[in-house]
C-alpha cells in the first residue's frame, strides 16, 4: 500500500487475488465506487486496485469491501504468493495431464476397455474434476452468486454434467457391469441399454484450461518486475563525510545536504552538486547519451549514474523518493496501473454464448419430455448440449497458438509476454524509436581520421592518439585506442603524462610531445598559434552530423582529426523501411542532442525526430502522440526508455538494455537488432490471426454439433470423435507458427 495525504484526499494501492476475467475487475471496481468518497480503478492485467479517498473511509474497509464481493485483498502483494500461485497451476496441469491420458485411452479406444476399466477411469476423472478442476469450479461459483456466466461456468457446468451423468451411468444406469463396453452407434437413441459415458470430456478439459491459465499467470507475475528493476539501480550504501572521517552508511540514512565521495567506478547515490573534483560521468543509462558528460564543480549530477575516472565530492541536493530514478519508477508504476483491464475475445463471446447454451439445454429437456415422454432420452439430449458445447477446441485456441508462437519466437530471439501483446500489435500505427543501444550500437567507434600535411599518413595519427589514451577509461579514449589495436598496432608505455580534465590529454611518445583533445587546446599544449583550416573545416562538418571530434597533433602543429561516433546498426535502416512496410510511422525520440539525432534520421530516412528530452519528458511525448490519436509502439534499451515503454500502447526492449526497460516492455528482443523487432510484430499479427481462426472454428464447431445434439443425433462416441477433430485442427493450426521465418538480412 502507497498512501499520500493532500489536504483531505489520500491515496491506496491494494493487491486484488482471485479475478479470473476483465468482468472480476469491473466488478471489483464498482463495488469499490460505491463507498463514499472513494475513486478506484482496477486493473485485471496487474491485479491492482487504485483508490483515491476523499472520506473517512480507511484501508480496513477497502479490504472488506473487496472481500464481500468474493475476492481477496492485501495491503501488498507477496512475491511468495505470487510465485505460489504461478507454481499452484504448473502442479494441477502437470497433474491432471497425467491422469487424463489413461482416461482418454480407455474411452476412445474400444481394444482398451479391459474388465473394469470403467472405475478405474472414474476414479482417475474423479481426482481431475475434483482437485485439478477447482479453480474453474470456484470462479463459477463467485460469478453464479452475482448472477452473471462466462467461460468459467461454461466449462464448469460442462465438466460436471459429463462427470455427473457418467456417475450416474456407472452407480445405477448399468454402465459399472465388468462386461460394459461403450455402444458405438451413429445415433443417440434409447436401446434400453446401459448410457454411455462421457469421462474423457470431464477429464481433458481441465488439462487445455490450466495449461492456458498457467501461462496467463507466468506473465501477469512479471508485471511488477520493472519497478523493482529500477530499484537495483540505486546504490545500497554511500560514502559520507561526518567531520574528519568517511562513513559508510545505508543510503536511507543519506539527508539533504551530506556531501558523499565518489570514486571511479562507483555509481552516484544521489541527485546532487559537485563541490569538488572532475570527472566523466556515464548516464547513458538515464538519458541515453552514449558520450560520458564532464563535471566539475558547480555541475549537477544525477543518482544512479556512474562515476568513470576521476574522484568526485557532492554535496546531496534530493534524496529517497525525490531523486529522479524515483521519479522515472513513479512514471512507469503510474503507466502500468494506467493501463486499461484486458477484455478476452473469449470472455466477449462466451457473454452471449454461454446463456444461449443453457437456454438451447433448457428447451431440449423440455421438448423431449414433451414430446416423447423418455426421461432418460431427454436428460441424454440436456446433457449433450452442454457436453458438445463444453469448449474443448476453445480452451486449446488461445494457449496452442501462444505457445507455438513465443517458442518459434524465442527461437529468434523475440519474447512475447501475454495474450494482450497480441491485440496491441494489431493496432499500432505509429512506432517510436530510441536512438542509442537502439538503432545505434550504444558504443563508440572511430570512423575516420583525417590528416593534411603531405608527410604524414591517417595510421600515425591514430597510433599517436591512442599511445596517448592508453590506460584511460574514458569511452572515447577506448574507441582510439580499440581503432588502433584492431589495426595490428602495438601501444607502448607513454612518458610524462599530463591530462586536463574535460579538454585533453598530452605525452612524450618517442621523444616528441605529442597532444590530443579538444582541438584549441592542443594547438595551445604544443605551441602552436592557430587550429589548421582543414581542421576547422572538419569540426564544422562533424557538428552538423553530431559526431565527435578528436584533434591529434605533434611536431608543433594540430595535423589530424580523429572522428569517433555511435554508428547504426547495419541492419537499422532495413529494420525501419520494415515498419513502415507494416504500416508504421517512425518517431526518433532521444535524449541525445539535435544535430545528433537529425544526422541520425537523416541515415536512417526518419521524418519526424524529438531531441534533448528527459528521462520524464520521454513518457510525456509517448502520451502526447496518444493524444493525437496515434496508437503508439516504443523501442527502447535503457532506464530513460522505461516509463515510456510501460506508457506505451506496445513496448519492445531490446534485450541488450537495462533491467527495467526488460521488465517495463511487453515485448524483450534477445539480440540486439533492430530487424528483430520488425519480425516480433510480424509473428505477432501472425500469432493474432492464428487464434483468431482457432477461436472461429472452435465456435463454428459447437453451433454445428449443438443442434445435432439437440434433435438426439449426436452419440457420445461421435461428439468425442467430432471434439476430438476440432481439437486437432486447432492444434495443427497453431503448428503453423513453426514455419514462421525472420526477415533475410539485405
């Protein structure tokens, strides 16, 4: 529970158990509405519930409230029970496969039925409907007290009529006799014979069921994972200045106004001002800048961020739940409770489908009675109904298709969270893209040295800059000296090094100084009284791109420029007409400066591009393409991404990136490509339109069988086999994902 208190009004969130379906939420939701004073949304995806108070009433009542409408309720989740849950449903599935595959055997295959093979079945159904069963069984019962049906009592009421009736076929129909063989007549006449049974009915559906709920469950567990990604991030302790000595302490025992030291490699505890010292500071994973930012004295720096090379003290300006990684958890906790309820194409359809079943069972029994007189008859009809329009082939359409699905995408490297991700990509029309570790590498890499004096050659200049770099762990200093090694070259030691923070750095190599830096301040290290034209030429022309410019001179003059930049991905600009060719608008959204990310889509044929935003300011520009009625897809990488991810009609991460963009997307793209997304929405759509067409012919199925059922034309053997059918054609269906092929690198 989260509670704030402004002027009268207080906020709560609660953890709701037991929903099975969108409807469990709205119902939850509005039994909540009712109290006076209380505003809540209830979200079924992620088991919450969001209340604001403007009352008296208190969290004690909130708990009742949800429990006298049938549900649970807790001040905060478990993770155990969370992990319980998940481990609850793997059991009964495993369990109850094992247990059905007998029964089947024994019903559907005559050579089978040994001398009471009948009671071993019937024990074997009794252990599935009874345990295996129970979450159906529960969930029909809560929705029968508030008067409404959905899938849960279709497959409830259908598994106990075909249990029941096969009870009472075996205790006092004839059917327990050890010579009893199931009939294997066309038609569902009364001979005078023992009835038929109907276990296998009872006994597999269950099975299908759990296997989809287990999966449902895997996913919706993960939901909260981004936020407690994000709080991996903060640093757990901080160096502290009390008086004359250093204290480590627990960074909840950091106040306002503590200057903390921070040494390389160590990552900022706080948002904070630097009192003292220089470094490079990466926060690439906040802003996505993948050049390191300088600091000095007077500059702010940002919790979270690590420290690279040089040791700083800070003076602790905003600490606990006013830093901005705070902030950025708030956005995406925010984003994901925001998130409208989940609304099954199943749950739409059984709303109508399922009263029309009992009113189609209703009239059988009475027509029969009516018009034959045969009890048993009538009743064999009844049931039949509800038998045939138990949805077997439906409980396989959803979870056959996602798991052939997400396994053929995990085979390429593409992970799909839940049955939600599906619509969403259907919907997308506009694709929002992040710029570094994205369509970029994320790293930085020499991609030309220029030189323009006659007596020398672009290998010196290089070889030259990175003796002088060698041993730095500055990014730009390791993509020179990377460049030259790669190269065959072999750095030596430097002598008499210096190094100017934030402008550059200087060294004897071979007996002559040579400088590399900022290029003004290398023609001052050596003496020199101008910056070449060439070089300022090529300054110019790399601003205009957004690179990085590296000046290299030695000799008494500047004589090269080493140009270092985070280069695209070789297959970005292929990945991107692929959006499009799906239908998608491209959007660059980054952190990164404007001529950065102009240069960037200018490569990659981008039209529309969003500079320089913030962490924050990218969930803001997220919302506002909804606004404009976009439908929005987001790819991102680092924690800056994860509010707009989570925000985002459908977020993709790439697998490279952080934790919390992992955690905070519906999509995870193991490799780091972006054509990888493309083929997600592709195997996505295709995924989609797979259950789609199971779901059709699964109902297509039930509205052909139920009339034969109806008139008494439909023998148990046959609705099995007829079951049987449609469940194979939903399985073999769904086994068309396996021929889904990634799209061929050009």
């Amino acid at each position: 529970m989260t509670a704030t208190d402004q002027s009268t009004t207080s906020v709560v969130d609660l953890a709701i158990s037991g929903m099975t379906c969108s409807s469990c939420a709205a119902r939850v939701e509005k039994k909540l509405n009712r109290l006076p004073g209380v505003t809540a949304t209830v979200n079924f995806a992620t088991e919450t519930a969001h209340a604001s108070i403007s009352s008296d009433v208190g969290l004690e009542q909130l708990i009742a409230t949800v429990e006298k409408a049938g549900y649970g309720a807790s001040a905060k989740r478990d993770e155990v029970d969370a992990e319980a849950e998940v481990a609850d449903l793997r059991r009964r599935f495993i369990i109850s496969a094992a247990l059905a595959v007998p029964v089947a055997v024994l019903l559907m295959v005559p050579g089978a039925q040994f001398i009471g093979w009948q009671w071993i079945a019937f024990a074997l159904t009794t252990l599935v409907v009874g345990w295996a069963a129970w979450p159906f069984h529960h969930a029909a019962a809560l929705n029968a007290r508030h008067g409404v049906a959905t899938m849960d009592t279709l497959v409830s009421v259908g598994i106990l009529a075909a249990y029941l009736w096969s009870a009472w076929a075996l205790f006092f129909g004839g059917a327990g006799a050890a010579d009893y063989r199931m009939s294997h007549g066309l038609f569902n006449t009364s001979t005078g014979g023992p009835p038929d049974l109907y276990l296998e009915v009872a006994a597999a559906v269950p099975v299908f069921l759990l296997a989809g709920r287990w999966f449902e469950a895997r996913a919706k567990r993960r939901s909260s994972s981004a936020l407690r990604a994000l709080a991996d991030l903060a640093a757990p302790n901080a160096t502290v200045q009390r008086g004359d000595e250093q204290v480590l302490l627990p960074i909840a025992q950091v106040v306002v106004g503590d200057q903390i030291i921070v040494r390389p490699g160590e990552r900022i505890a706080t948002d904070g001002v630097v009192l003292s010292g220089h470094s490079a500071v990466d926060t690439s994973m906040l802003t996505g800048e993948s050049i390191p930012t300088e600091v000095g004295p007077h500059d702010e720096v940002t919790g979270a961020t690590v420290n690279l090379d040089g040791l700083l003290r800070i003076e602790a300006t905003r600490v606990g739940a006013d830093t901005r990684l705070a902030h950025i958890a708030r956005l995406v906790s925010d984003a994901q409770a925001g998130k409208a309820p989940i609304q099954r194409l199943a749950d739409r359809i059984s709303a109508i489908f399922v009263p029309i079943v009992f009113l189609i069972s209703a009239v059988t029994l009475a027509a029969w009675l009516i018009g034959s007189g045969d009890v048993e008859a009538a009743f064999t009809a009844a049931v039949a109904v509800l038998i045939i329009a138990c949805p077997c082939a439906l409980g396989l359409a959803t979870p056959t298709a996602l798991l052939v699905g997400t396994g053929r995408g995990a085979q390429m490297g593409i992970l799909i969270r839940g049955p939600q991700v599906l619509e969403d990509t259907r919907r997308v029309t506009t694709i929002v893209l992040d710029k570094t570790g994205t369509i970029t590498t994320g790293h930085m890499s020499v991609i030309d040295v220029s030189v323009w004096l006659d007596d020398d050659v672009a290998e010196d200049a290089l070889l030259r800059a990175a003796q002088v770099e060698a041993g730095s762990e500055h990014p730009i200093a390791r993509a020179i000296c990377a460049a030259a090694t790669d190269s065959g070259a072999v750095l030596g030691e430097p002598s008499d090094f210096k190094s100017d923070r934030g402008r550059g750095a200087q060294a004897v190599i071979d007996g002559q100084l040579v400088a590399v830096g900022r290029p003004e301040w290398v023609a001052t290290a050596l003496g020199a009284d101008y910056v070449p034209q060439e070089a300022e030429e090529l300054l110019m022309r790399g601003k205009d791109h957004g690179d990085t410019m590296v000046a290299v001179g030695w000799g008494g003059a500047v004589r090269g420029i080493v140009t270092v930049a985070d280069t695209p991905r070789p297959t970005s600009a292929q990945a991107i007409d692929g959006f499009r060719a799906l239908g998608l608008t491209p959007v660059l959204l980054t952190g990164d400066r404007a001529n950065t990310a102009e240069a960037i889509a200018t490569q990659m044929g981008i039209t529309t591009v969003i500079s320089q935003v913030f962490p924050e300011q990218k969930a803001q520009a997220v919302q506002a393409l909804q606004d404009e009625g976009a439908v929005v897809a987001m790819v991102g990488d680092g924690v800056n991404d994860a509010a707009g991810l989570a925000l985002a009609d459908l977020g993709i991460a790439m697998g490279g990136g952080t934790a919390a963009a992992t955690e905070a997307s519906d999509i995870t793209l193991v490799r780091d490509d972006l054509l990888a997304a493309v083929d997600a929405l592709r195997l996505s759509r295709r995924t989609l339109g797979i259950i789609k067409g199971n779901l059709f012919w699964a109902f297509a199925y039930n509205v052909a069988m139920i009339p034969l059922a109806a008139v008494g034309l439909l023998n148990p053997l046959l609705a099995g086999a007829a079951m049987a059918f449609s469940s194979v054609f939903v399985v073999a269906n769904s086994l068309r994902l396996r021929s889904f092929r990634p799209t061929a690198v050009r």
